[in-house]
C-alpha cells in the first residue's frame, strides 16, 4: 500500500523548491495535496502537473484571514485535514549592523509566526479527522547558528514545535521539526554562486549539497503513520554538518 494513502495534505510554499517536491512524493504515495504559495503561476502549474490530487490555492502564509481559507479550501476539495507541512520561508544574509528593524520583523512574520497561525488553524480540522501530523521545516540553523534572523526564527520553530507536540499530543496530532543543511533548491542556486556551492562543499562531512527529494524521504516518513510515536523531535538531515 502507498504510504500516504487516504491523507490529505497542506505543503505550505510548495511552488518551487522542497516543497515542490515534498508534493511530488506525497502525490506519489497516494495523498491528495493542497499546494499554497505566494506565487501563483508556479503554484498553478505544478497543481496541474500532478493532476486530480493536487489543487493551489493562493496563500500568504503571514495572514490569519488566509490560513483560514486553505483549510476550508481542503475541506472542500478533499474532505479533511490529515498532514500540515509548514514549509514557506525566507533567507535573509545580513549582519545585525546591516539588517533593518523592518527586514527582521519580515522574516519573523514569514519565517516563526506563519507557523504559529498554521498550526493553531489547523489543529480544529486536525482533531474532526480523528488526528494529523505537523511536519515544521527549520533549518541546520534552527540547531547551530548561522544568519541573524535566520537562525533565530529556525530556532523559534523548533522550540514551537515541543510546545505545540506537548499540547497536540491529547489530540492525537503529532508535531515535529525537520532541520535540512544545505539544499540544491532556488533559495540557495539564487543567493550563491556555483562556485560558491562547490566551495562550500568541501566543508560539509558528505562533501555534496543534498538534493530536494533526500529531504522528502524525511518528511514522507513523518508525514506518515509510520512516525506515530514521534513528536515533539528534532529530525537533521544535513549530510553532518552539525555533527562536527
Ligand atoms: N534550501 C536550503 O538549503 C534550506 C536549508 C534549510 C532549511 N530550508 C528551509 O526549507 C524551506 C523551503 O526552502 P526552499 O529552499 O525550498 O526555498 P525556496 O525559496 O526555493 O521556496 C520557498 C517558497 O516559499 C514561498 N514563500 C515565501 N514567502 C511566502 C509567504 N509569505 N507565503 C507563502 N509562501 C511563501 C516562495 O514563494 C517559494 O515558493 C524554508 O523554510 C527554508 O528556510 C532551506
């Protein structure tokens, strides 16, 4: 049997990117998938893409009104709520000198309070389908420093992510994080060069960024009955690096 069969999933920011292919494996292992994004036309394009079990729907993931909407949406469309993905994000690669007070409000917006709203909306949805699993994406950064703002709000959803599994826990939902080293994704193919990356490379233990799909495994596997035991964890998947 597929592993996904029957579930019904929201993947936040998933028009390009991890979450892109976090929809082609959930898709594949016999989900039905809500893609939501800023960013329509990738979003509509790859909903159509997948077919029948895929839909977009337009959302900013900083925006309680919104949240509200792809919940009903994926009632409407699918029935129920089983698997919530917060994935949306952004970088920001500046040092507290350069970094303006209004940039680092933005990224605790998109990047920690996004996922407060998410699963606050979804747990109601959550608990009339008998239960779910909340897959948070923080980062390496959300367990070692990196960036100002970055690391703090990965942080921040880490820590969320225990608070959020202890309550979730008497509603039969499971909440954990996952926390990638460094992906081939456009977040990073935009902010480096290739150079850059090769560079940077030779630094990490397995001696390669990973692939998007590698992190997929991961969050297929939580997103699934076969992580039932698990919540309120942290799940590395960073070729090493915070093992130095
Ligand atoms: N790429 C990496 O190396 C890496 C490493 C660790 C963690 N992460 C995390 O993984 C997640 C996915 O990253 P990615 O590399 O696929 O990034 P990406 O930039 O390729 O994709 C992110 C997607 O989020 C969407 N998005 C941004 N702001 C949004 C908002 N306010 N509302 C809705 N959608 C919004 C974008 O439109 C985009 O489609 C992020 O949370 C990121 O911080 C990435």
């Amino acid at each position: 049997m597929a592993r996904l069969e029957g579930k019904v999933a929201i993947i936040t920011g998933s028009a390009q990117g991890m979450g892109a292919s976090h929809a082609r494996r959930f898709i594949k292992e016999g989900a039905k998938v809500v893609i939501t994004d800023l960013n329509e036309e990738k979003g509509k394009a790859l909903a159509a893409e997948l077919g029948e079990n895929a839909l977009f729907v337009k959302h900013n993931v900083t925006n309680a009104e919104d949240w509200k909407n792809v919940v009903e949406e994926t009632e409407k469309a699918f029935g129920k709520v089983d698997v919530l993905v917060n994935n949306a994000g952004i970088s920001l690669n500046k040092s507290i000198l350069e970094t303006t007070e209004v940039e680092y409000r933005r990224i605790v917006d998109i990047n920690q309070v996004s996922v407060f709203l998410g699963i606050k909306t979804v747990i109601p949805a959550m608990q009339k389908a008998g239960g779910g699993s909340i897959v948070n994406i923080s980062s390496m950064n959300g367990i070692v420093a990196g960036a100002i703002g970055y690391t703090d709000t990965k942080f921040a959803v880490r820590g969320m992510t225990k608070a959020a599994a202890m309550e979730c826990a008497n509603y039969g939902i499971t909440v954990n994080s996952v926390h990638p080293g460094v992906i081939a994704t456009p977040m990073i193919l935009q902010a480096d060069s290739k150079a850059e990356i090769e560079e940077f490379s030779k630094h990490i233990p397995v001696k390669r960024v990973a692939q998007p799909e590698e992190v997929s495994n991961l969050v297929l596997y939580l997103a699934s009955d076969e992580s039932n035991y698990s919540t309120g964890s942290e799940f590395i998947v960073d070729g090493g690096l915070t093992a130095m």
